[in-house]
C-alpha cells in the first residue's frame, strides 16, 4: 500500500471529508485529492 491508497483509507476510516482533512493539513482540497491520486507535484 502506497502513501496515496494509506491517505484515502485513512481518511475514510475517520469518516473525514478531503475539505476537512485539509482544513486540518492547512492545505487546499485539491492538494488531498492530488494526493490521494498520486500526484505530488
């Protein structure tokens, strides 16, 4: 399991949204859902 697959279950696990997985992160929606789909940059 890779980071992107361990964010996604994690955050689903927490029943968390990305908007508030990145209120919490300080980051941007977009930025977990890059994320979440493997892209860093």
């Amino acid at each position: 399991m890779n980071f992107a697959e361990k964010l996604k279950k994690g955050r689903k696990e927490k029943g968390w949204s990305q908007e508030e997985l990145a209120k919490k992160l300080f980051v941007s929606r977009q930025s977990v859902s890059k994320w979440e789909n493997g892209r860093f940059f």
